[in-house]
C-alpha cells in the first residue's frame, strides 16, 4: 500500500498561516509578513521537494536573496517565519527535523532608527483647519507621539480603550499582550475633539474604531501610513516621515528627558529590554550633537 501523499508546500503554509492567526492569535500584520517571508522558499520548493530541503539549500538560497540586495535584517526575520514554519511541520510529523534551525542570517551594519528633532515633532503637531479630515489626522499624530504606539496597535484601538479618568489607553500589543500606556494632555485635548466630529459617522455604521473614515468604516493601517506622510508634507517636513518614525521619537525624546529606560520599554511594549537599548545611542547622537554645535573645541564640519 503506498504512503499518503504529502500536502503541496502552499497547502500546509496555509495551515501554518492559519495556526499563527487562530491559535498563536498574531496580529494580521505579523501573519502578512510571514507570508510574504515563505514565497522564496515556496519557490525554491519548486525545484526540491520540501521533505528533501536541507541545510545546504536553505543557505544557498538566502545566498542568493543576500547577493540579490536583501539585507541581514530582512533575511533574519525571513529565516524566522521558516523556522517557524518547519517546526511547525515537525510538530505536526510531517518532517523528521528541521533544517533551517541552525542557519543564521548575515550581519548587517547596525544602523539608528531615524527619529524627529522635538522642533520638527512639534511642528507636525500643527493643527490644520477643523475639517473632518483635519481634526482626526491631528487626534491620531498626537497620540501616536504622545504614546509610542504601533501602527498596528494605533489602528485596533476602539473608543472603549480610551481611559480619560486615568490619563491612560488600553493597548492590544504583540502577542495579545495588553499594556496600559499614559497619553499626554495634548493628545487628550485633540482626542476629545475628534470623538465629537467622530460621533455622527461612527454611530452610522455602529463602529467601535476609534478612527474611522468619513463613512464610518474604520481607518486602516495603510490609510493611517498616508495620511501621516501627507500631513509631514503638508506642513513641510522632510518626506520619510512614516508611524515608526514617530514611535523612535517617541521613546527618544522620552529617554532624552527621563533617562529611565526600564520606564521607556514598558510603553514601547518591548518584551526585552534590549530593544529598548537601541534608544540609548540615539541619546548619545544626541549628546554628540549638542557638544558638536557648543564646544569650543569641538570639531567642526567645513
């Protein structure tokens, strides 16, 4: 009697993709990287069958994506999704082993999150008129640097989360991890606004989202991405200007002022302490800058 056949390689990352989003309960962001991470592989299985891949394949390939531009960084959180997705299989017997568990990706050159100067995070801070658009672009600047919060994150948010009272918000995180975040007086004050230009949409469709469209559908994270690069045009500043930017200098500015990085990576949702790290030499670039520009001794560019 022959042995089953194996599922397609696409067949069982589907399954994979599927465990991660109902039983590990990731995000729909993390599940979309990790499919996008997998189609290399899927295609270098075109070519070997999956049960055959072995290490040497495996690193030939991510030779292969390093040559082809893609960076250290990019093929480390690619080699994450297939780890993933091989012990997956193994866990499910439908391989001996893995074989990319021991593979690791190139070293990139480490390079600083890029953050806003507090004159330029002030600036994008402006109000732009009292329009619809207008009043809830400002609400959602404001509590993205008043509070650190992913892009995903900031898009889940629902009006229940908001806890005026306490000067706090309610955050679904990274692995279902809820955190309780402080918001600033500013971003409260154009927070309340918006829920008054909010109201009439938002009852419309009966939607929770704390931001919505004009319609009343919630704001996607795509279309928050637009409008946050739009409003930094809009207003002057250099393009680039994206959610991240204004998480990194959220915890910059922060750690500028507190010098208490436990109390920072507590916000940013940072399961170690090591991410938060990286802020500490923005610090010091800082530092570096002001004695740079004031230090009579200091060297000057020509």
């Amino acid at each position: 009697m022959k042995p089953a056949a194996l599922p397609s390689p696409s067949a069982l990352a589907q399954a994979f993709l599927e465990q991660c989003r109902s039983e590990r309960r990731l995000s729909p962001l993390t599940v979309s990287s990790y499919a996008r991470d997998l189609l290399p592989l899927l295609t270098l299985c075109e070519q070997t069958p999956l049960s055959a891949l072995s290490p040497q394949h495996l690193r030939r390939c991510v030779g292969q994506l390093h040559g082809g531009g893609l960076s250290g960084r990019s093929l480390g959180r690619m080699l994450s999704a297939w780890r993933g997705f091989f012990s997956y299989l193994v866990a499910r017997q439908v391989l001996a082993h893995n074989p990319c568990s021991a593979i690791r990706a190139p070293k990139s050159p480490k390079t600083l999150p890029h953050a806003l100067s507090p004159d330029r995070a002030q600036r994008l801070m402006q109000p732009l008129g009292a329009s619809f658009l207008a009043v809830r672009d400002h609400a959602l600047l404001e509590l993205f640097y008043s509070s650190g919060l992913r892009l995903a994150e900031l898009a889940g948010l629902k009006l229940k989360d908001l806890e005026p009272a306490e000067g706090t918000v309610r955050v679904l995180g990274k692995g279902s991890k809820v955190r309780i975040v402080p918001v600033g007086r500013k971003a409260w004050e154009a927070l309340a606004l918006w829920q008054q230009v909010r109201l009439i949409p938002a009852q419309r469709s009966n939607c929770e989202q704390l931001f919505v469209t004009a319609q009343g559908k919630p704001l996607r994270a795509r279309s928050i991405q637009t409008r946050v690069a739009l409003r930094a045009r809009q207003l002057g500043l250099e393009d680039g200007v994206h959610p991240h930017v204004l998480r990194h200098s959220f915890a910059s500015h922060l750690l500028q002022s507190s010098g208490d990085l436990r109390a920072v990576q507590e916000m940013m949702g940072h399961a170690s302490i090591v991410s938060t790290q990286v802020y500490t030499h923005l610090d010091f670039q800082h530092l570096a800058q002001v004695y740079d520009a004031a230090h009579p001794r200091a060297r000057r560019k020509p």
